[in-house]
C-alpha cells in the first residue's frame, strides 16, 4: 500500500505477491483465498495492464462460435453504484471473472480547495465529501484543528455534537437501507427509509439552517445552540424510530428471498478485510469489534452505554444487520445525550478563534475587532501537523491537517472510508454472480462524494 | 353454426378497444395502489385522482424520439415489440367472459374465438410473445439487453414447463382444452382450486414468472441490468413493450380464474363483472408482491423453477391422474 497505484514498483510488488501466494497454496495443499485467487487472476499485473487484458479478452474472441468474455460497463451512469462509481465488468455468463473499478468521477478537488480557504472556511469544502455524513467530515476536520489550537471544546458543544453525529448515521444508514433494498427489488423499504430520513434533516434544518451540507460545527464548538423547540422534535423522532426500523426488519430480516440474496454473499475472513484497510460495519460484520467511539473515544462518547454491534460470518446479511442495529443504538445515544445535555455554552470563549456573541457588537470595540480579524484573516493555528478519525457509518473517517502557521491550512487529507473499503470490491466479487456484486457493493456503501472527495 | 364475420368484428373491436383501455388503467391503479403501500400518493396531478395520467404518459410517449441505437438490427429491433403485443393481445381474445346472448335472432359467443384447443393455444401465444422480449433484447445491439433476453429465454423454458403441468390437472378434471368448456364444467362441480389447490399454487407462482413480475422480474432487473432487454427501447416501441406487459397479466390473471376460479360464472352479476372481479383480486396480489418482495437471484430463479416447482407440479398431475381415473373406474 506504500506503492504508488500503476507503477512499475506496485507491478513488481503484486507479481510479487501473487507468486507467493500459489506457492504458499500449493504448499498447504488448500484453496486460494478469494484475494489470492484475484491478485493471481490478473496474472499478477497492474490495474491497468489487468484492465488492458480483460477488453484484449473480449476483442480476441469476435469470431462465430468462439466463447469469450463479456465485458461490461456498470456505471458511470447505472441504476445501483451509488452515484457515479464506474466498475469495468468482465462477466462469463452471469458469473463475474474480473472487476476493475474506476474512480474519479466526482473528483471536485475538495482537498485542494481547502489550501486556498481558511481554517473556518474551509469547513465549508470538508463537509461535502462524503456527502451522505456531513457532519462526521466536519467533526473530523474540527477535531484535528482543535488540536492544533490545543482548544477545549466545552462540554455542551461536545454533547450537542455527538447528537447530530448520531442523528446523521441514522440518516445515512436509511439512505443505504433504502437504496439497497432498491437494487435488491425492495421498492418500499426506500419509501419507507426515505420517510424517516425526512424527519431527521428536518431536525437538521432546525438546528442548522440546512437540510444536508451544513457547516453547523466550527472550531471551537458549534456554530449557535440548539433552538428551543429542538428537544421535542428529537423526542418525537425517538418515540417512533424503533417502530419504524421493526418495520423494516418485519419487510426484510426474516424475507426468504432477502436472506437468500444476502446470505452468505460477499464473504472475506477478518484478517483479510483488516490487510485491505474495510472499517466500519462492513468490517464488525465479520467479528472485528473495531469502533472508533470505544477503541479511542472522542467528543466524550466515552460517557454514553451503547453497544457495537458485530457479526459472525461477515457476509452481506451481517453487513445489512449491523446497520440496522447500529440505528437502534444510535437512537440509544441520542435518547442519553438529550436527557443529560449539560449546560453552559455551546462554543468555546477563545476570542482569538471563535467569533464574539453578535451582540457584543455593539458594545465592545475589542469584540468588533475580533470579529474583524477573524472574518477577513482567520486565526492561526500553530506550527504542525495532527490526524484526527472518527467513527463515520461507513467506517473509520480520519482528517489530516498540517499547519504552517499561516491563517490557512497547508495540507488537508481526509482519509475516507468509501475510498478504502472500495478496494475490497474486487476480491469480494471475483467468482460470483453479476447479481452478487451489486448486492455487495451495495452492502459496502461506497459514497462517491468521499471516494473522489 | 359459427357466428357471422361482421358479429366476430366487431366483437374483435369491442374487445381490442376495452382491453387497451382496461390496461391504460391497470398501469394507473397499479401506481396508485403501489404509492397506497409506499406512504405516499401516487400520480394524482393530471385531473381528479390521476384520472388523465395514462393519456398523458401516452402524449408524451408519442412525442419522444423514435430512436434506434446504431448496433442495433433494424428490422428485427422494429418488429419485436409488435410481436410481443400482437401476441398478448391475441391470448385475450381466448378468455370466455360470459354466456351467449341472442340480439336479434343471432347467437353471440361472449368470447372473441371459441377455440377447441384455446388453452393450448394460449400457451403457445404466451411463447410467441417471449420471442418479442428475446428477439427485442437480442436486436438491440447493447449487452445489457443481450443479458436480459438470455435471462428471458431462460425463464421462459423453466416456468412454462411448471406451468404446463400445472394446467394439466384441470384438463383432466374438465376433460376439455375448450376455456368455455372448463367454465361449464366448474359450474356443476365447484371450483377447480378446491380439486386442485396445488395446481393452483404453482399455475400463481409459474404466471408471476411468466409476466416478468416482482419477485421475478429478473429480464429487467433494474438493479443489474439497468431496464433489461429494454434498455435501448424509447418512445412508443418502449410503450408497446409496456403494453405487452400489462395486456399479458390481463391475460394469465384472467387464465387463472378462468382455470380455477370458476372464470365468469357466479349469481346475481353478469359474467364480465364476475370475471372482472376475479381478475382484480388476483391482480392486487400481484401488486402486493411487487410492493413487499425483493428479487430472486438468476440462478435461484432457475434452481426454483427446476428443483421445487417441476417436482411438484409432476407429483400434483400424478396424483390427478390416478385419482381421476380411479373415480372413473368406479363410476
């Protein structure tokens, strides 16, 4: 992984490997493994010499009667891969003998935007990534910036946080539900998931002023407190979520046809998942209790009882179950952090980061020349260099932030968890059916808004 | 004493024109009742309750380009889809919906060709029109259309043999191919679900199939195949395509009643009402199943079709046959 994709370093490395590999197979005398059979079944080339191949395959076999590959074009423009994830397809029949995905679609350059913004502004760029979990990018971004500055963040900010963090792995989590029941033919569980989703950026319309992209967590805390009428609005989502999701699970968990689409599709043991960088439930479905919020717990998620759901045969089913159950915990914590919201303020007092209250304007000469600077210059953040992850719904979502001491950020990466997880495609879908890898890229829940970024 | 040609004319026409409209509707209903189970309204913009939708869609149907991809062959891509119609609308005219009137001193059969052999008949003209999805898909030069015309074929061969089999059973009992027949020969038992509740069974699960119906709507799996062996079709061969579709669910949900439900018999209404009521229930069922289920993997469709269906089916007409043969034997 150290390699750069396409060159002649990486070609040797995977030759490399792929060699290994069968020796190790023939060795013990056992099956290769589904990553081994795909690194061995592009005769240990580059993604792009293997791509060359798979369209030479299908070109050299023109000619009546002969049998070659079918090569096809899921995407970029395609009913179930997720926005505009293009997976270059050679099938045998129905049966899918290679997959090469191309990315870069979305590409807007968001990383880059950032060097050109300031550190305040620049959460406008973060939270439109992955697109579908705005408020994780900003967390993230926020978090790393933070500790630049060495800021508290006090402890309402954090409360208020994690709820909205909460609140968006439900969103996106029904978004997924619905778009994956869609591709397997269950057209309603969308309505349905669609419905819910609706109430939930209503509350982020409240709170924030907008439904999806919003820029409500600023360094320091959040951007203004929550309005008054926002508890009971929460209280009344929470009041019929768990119904709700019943509802789904009475539409799919125990659906014959659903479990035979999901059962047992899209499998990979552990250890090569973790090689492959999955994180989120893609990886706990396959027993690795690896969670952001209880392996390194940030914004005090130390202080809330939830459980991190995990699988057992890591398949898509698993995949489909942990995010269902990752809802019910979801509503859990908010149920915790509505109930015991501290009081005090909901950004910190640093003037020399944090715009003044809008009233002070008036009044105090210092506050307006705060105001001043920070909005025409920014603040400055110290000399280094700081990652910070959370726990996105689709995984481990870092941001990495190096500061040259200037009012903008040098360098902005967010590690994203679509992008890793999507390398994952290939050897979970070599060998299985067309159908199947639309359920397993499904399962994986790629956003192509984070993969391009 | 065949019925006169201008009597088989208009009847031909009265039927064409009903059934056209009965379809622009079904489409209609089906939006409705689907938006009823997905919480939502439906189309209910053009005029009272969605009323002009279906005039609409076919206004704007008209309009849209009649294209024709480039790797497409012409001729054939032109012609499947009036294949799959032609056959669709042509299985109708075997269904019975009910007992000869007499308009002036002229006998008229309610059913639009009173064929002796009009279920075998059926069956082929549903075979017919697969070939008007196969060759339509085949034709289109584009590969997701190729996939979803190998999985017509193959769908076709493994739930036509089910449902074949199935039928068999009410042959037997009914000693006829004749739909009328079979209509009359329920009325002095009972109704054939009751002889035949397996048969039955399978004759819904095989025409579910047969219609390229959630959870069996592989051909077009929009999922995978984006819109299946319609994929490069627009415009009015794409609505024919549609048509096709909806005029055969008339036709294996009017089968089925007709087969097993007694078809147009039944007191106090005329037979088109009873006919029309059966068809109904059978056909909110399959609404219903569109709404709730997911779709079946290819490869589990055809291990369903095979290994589960075909059996039954086999041991049901066995079981038929000695029955029936035994209560011949003794009467």
């Amino acid at each position: 992984m150290a390699t750069v994709p396409g060159s002649p370093d990486q070609a040797a490395t995977i030759a490399e490997e792929a060699r290994t590999a069968s020796e190790a197979a023939t060795r013990e005398q056992r099956e290769l493994t589904p990553t081994e059979r795909a690194i061995a079944g592009v005769e240990a080339s580059t993604p792009k010499e293997a791509l060359t191949r798979t369209l030479a395959a299908e070109a050299s076999a023109q000619g009546p009667g002969e049998r070659g590959p079918m090569v096809i074009n899921l995407g970029p423009q395609h009913p179930s891969t997720h926005g505009v994830l293009r997976l270059i397809t050679e099938l045998d029949g129905e049966v899918v003998r290679d997959v090469h995905p191309v990315i870069g679609y979305l590409h807007t350059g968001i990383e880059k935007q950032c060097e050109n913004k300031t550190y305040w502004q620049a959460v406008t760029c973060v939270t439109r990534c992955d697109y579908l979990a705005p408020f994780f990018n900003i967390h993230a971004y926020n978090l790393a910036v933070e500790k630049l500055l060495g800021l508290e963040v006090p402890p309402r900010a954090e409360y208020i946080r994690v709820m909205m963090c909460e609140l968006n792995r439900i969103s996106s989590h029904l978004v997924w539900l619905g778009t994956s029941g869609l591709e397997l033919g269950a057209m309603s569980v969308f309505f349905y998931a669609y419905r819910e989703r609706e109430q939930v950026l209503d509350l982020f319309e409240m709170v924030a002023g907008d439904r999806m992209n919003t820029r409500y967590f600023w360094p320091g805390g959040c951007a203004e407190d929550l309005p008054p009428e926002f508890e009971r609005e929460l209280r009344r989502l929470l009041d019929v979520l768990p119904s709700r999701i019943d509802e789904y699970e009475g539409l799919l968990s125990a659906n014959p046809i659903w479990l035979e689409r999901t059962k047992g599709v899209g499998v990979l043991p552990p250890d090569e998942l973790i090689n492959l960088g999955v994180t989120g439930p893609s990886l706990r479905a396959a027993g690795v209790d690896l969670d952001r919020r209880k392996l390194a717990p940030y914004s005090g998620y130390e202080h809330f009882d939830f459980q991190i759901p995990v699988g057992a045969n890591g398949d898509s089913y698993d995949r489909y179950l942990m995010r269902i159950r990752e809802m019910r915990e979801s509503a859990r914590i908010l149920g915790q952090a509505i109930d015991g919201l501290p009081e005090g303020r909901h950004i910190a007092d640093d003037r020399k980061v944090v715009l003044p209250p809008r009233e002070e304007l008036a009044t105090s000469m210092e506050a307006l020349i705060h105001h001043f600077k920070l909005v025409t210059e920014g603040f400055t953040v110290p000399e280094g260099e700081a990652y910070c992850a959370v726990e996105s719904p689709r995984g481990e979502l870092g941001c990495y932030v190096v500061s040259d001491g200037s009012p903008k950020p040098m360098r902005v990466h967010v590690r994203d968890p679509s992008f890793v997880n999507l390398q994952a495609v290939r050897p979970l879908t070599v060998g299985t059916y067309l159908a199947d890898l639309i359920v397993t890229v499904g399962m994986l829940d790629p956003v192509m808004g984070g993969v391009d970024r | 004493m065949s019925e006169p040609v201008w009597v088989q004319i208009v009847k031909a026409i009265i039927i064409f024109f009903v059934v056209i409209t009965v379809f622009a509707y079904l489409v209609l209903i089906e939006r409705r009742t689907l938006g009823r189970f997905q919480a939502r309204p439906g189309p209910n913009r053009a005029g009272p309750a969605g009323f002009w939708q279906p005039l609409a869609d076919v206004i704007k149907l008209i309009f849209k380009e009649d294209f024709v991809p480039k790797t497409a062959d012409r001729f054939i891509y032109t012609i499947a889809p009036v294949i799959a119609v032609a056959a669709a609308v042509t299985g109708i005219a075997l269904i019975p919906f009910g007992d000869p009137i007499t308009i002036g001193g002229t006998e008229i059969k309610l059913v639009g060709a009173d064929i002796g052999v009009g279920l075998l008949l059926l069956f082929a003209l549903s075979g017919i029109g697969f070939y008007g999805l196969i060759l339509g898909g085949w034709a289109s030069g584009s590969k997701y259309s190729t996939l979803g015309s190998a999985r017509t074929a193959a769908q076709l061969v493994s739930y036509e043999v089910a449902m074949g089999l199935s039928v068999v059973g009410v042959i037997v009992l009914s000693q006829s191919l004749n739909l009328t027949e079979i209509v009359d020969a329920q009325r002095e038992t009972v109704w054939y679900v009751l002889f035949q509740p397996v048969g039955f069974l399978i004759f819904l699960i095989a025409m579910v199939a047969e219609v390229n119906r959630a959870p069996f709507d592989l051909p077009e799996a929009e999922g995978e195949l984006v819109a299946g062996y319609h994929t490069e079709y627009g415009g009015l061969k794409f609505a024919m395509f549609q048509t096709a579709e909806y005029i055969n669910l008339l036709v294996v949900s009017a089968l089925a009643a007709t087969l097993f439900l007694g078809g147009f018999a039944g007191p106090w209404m005329s037979g088109v009402w009873w006919l029309a009521l059966k068809m109904a229930v059978l056909i909110f069922g399959f609404i219903w199943l569109r709404a709730t289920m997911p779709r079946l993997r290819y490869d589990q469709l055809m291990k369903f079709g095979w290994k589960v269906l075909l059996p039954i089916a086999t041991l049901n007409l066995l079981v038929t046959i000695i029955v029936v043969g035994v209560a011949f034997q003794n009467s």
